[in-house]
C-alpha cells in the first residue's frame, strides 16, 4: 500500500499582465492545467487557473473589471484551455485576446448573453455613428436580385 500524501493548495494572485509569464513558469515545473473558472465578486471577476503537479494544486487568481473583462488567453500554452476560456467568455462576458479557437459567444446555446455577468463589454458595445449630411452619404443594403 502507498504511502498517504496530503493535498496541498496554494492559491496565488497574479495581476492580469503578470499570467502568460506565471502559467509558462508552472508549465516549465512540469503542472497541468486542470481546471479555470471564474466568479463576480462585487464590480471585479475573479478567475482562476487550477495547475497540478504530484498532488500538489497552485491556483492562480487574476482579478479583473466586470465592466469590460480582459485577458490574454492561455491557449498558447495549453492548447485545450480553449474550453475553458470560451466557457468563461460566454457565461461572464471575458475577451480573451489570442484565443486559440474562438467559438465568438457561440460555445454554448444559451438565452441571454453573459448570464453571470449582466454589465460585461457595455463600453465596447457603444458604436458612434455620424449623423448623414445628405441621401447620398445613407448607406443601403442590397441582396443579389434586388437590383
């Protein structure tokens, strides 16, 4: 019978610009990503990274606006977090900037967008439009055969 070994957790913070060099570092140690997820927490997003290594767990918790959630995807260095960061974009609204493939809000069928996160890319959703001078500055939209 093998020797009984304790779980052991650390939960570390990482500022935003700071986790592609923390999660390289882990992946370098010989972790696994094993989990991300994320939470609202009052105006912030907390997301967290879960690596594992010979039973032990490091978590890495970014802290991010909910406003307008922004991160540099993970993809890069562990190619199926992609699940996990579209996963995170569709309920809580996340852009992750380099995702490896993007499913664009599309990974899950769901009612509502970011059902977790109501406010999320309310400042990227605003389009400035100038008022048209004339008919001739109105843009038209024609299908084949409308012509």
């Amino acid at each position: 019978m093998s020797e009984r070994k304790d779980l052991i957790q650390d939960f570390v913070p990482v500022q935003a610009a700071d986790l592609l060099n923390a999660v390289a570092d882990l992946k370098t140690a010989g972790y696994r990503l094993g989990q991300a997820c994320a939470t609202v927490i009052g105006d912030d997003i907390e997301v967290m990274y879960s690596f594992d290594k010979d039973v032990v767990l490091k978590n890495l918790v970014v802290t991010i606006g909910k406003s307008v959630p922004e991160l540099q995807s993970v993809t890069g260095l562990y190619w199926y977090a992609f699940i996990y960061e579209n996963e995170m974009h569709d309920l809580f609204g996340i852009t992750f900037k380099n995702l490896a493939l993007d499913y664009k809000g599309q990974f899950f069928k769901i009612a509502e967008e970011t059902p977790w996160n109501k406010g999320a890319n309310a400042a990227k959703s605003v389009v400035e439009v100038a008022p048209a001078t004339d008919d001739t500055d109105v843009a038209t939209e024609t299908t084949k055969g409308d012509e």
